[in-house]
C-alpha cells in the first residue's frame, strides 16, 4: 500500500485511538500531577492550555494577573498530537511491509 500525504492523514479509527490516548491521556496526566502554590500557570503537552494554580490574597497587593485557558495552544497541541499519531501508524505500515 502506497502511503500519500492524502492517505496518511485521512483519519481512521487507529488513528483516533492513538490521539485519544495521547492528547487525552497525555496532558490529563501531566495536568492532574502539577501542583503550583501561589501562582498559576498553563500546563499541557507540547504546549500549556490549562490553567493550574492559584493566587494568595494579599493586603493592599495589586491584583493577580488572569491565567485562563488558551484555544491557541490546545488547537496546536491537537494538530500536533494528531500528526504525531498518524506518524506512528505510518511508521507501523512501512516496518510491516
């Protein structure tokens, strides 16, 4: 079976399987294991989307800065999770052979 780009990246179940697993597993593992005190960052895998932390308040303090889930970021780390997983059932189809 000849491999185009076209092919490729045409989504298929073992594809969606392996993203899910990734992007999914990925970053709710990474997510859920950081603990940030007294501030609050994005975390996620290869980019931070999600916020996590928190903010102490403190007397006569400016107000914290606002740290809120980025779109940007989690449709890049989508599309590099999707292509990564459409690497690997390539890579799998060519050893195969």
């Amino acid at each position: 079976m000849n491999m185009d780009w076209k092919n490729i990246v045409k989504p298929t179940i073992t594809k969606i399987i392996i993203f899910l697993l990734l992007m999914g597993g990925l970053n709710y593992w990474i997510i859920l294991s950081t603990h940030v005190l007294d501030a609050r960052i994005l975390v996620g895998v290869p980019l931070g989307f999600w916020p996590v932390g928190s903010f102490m308040a403190w007397p006569n303090a400016s107000t914290p800065p606002t740290v809120e889930f980025s779109w940007v970021n989690f449709i890049i780390d989508v599309v590099f999770w999707y292509l990564v997983s459409c690497g690997v059932v390539a890579l799998y189809h060519k050893i195969k052979k």
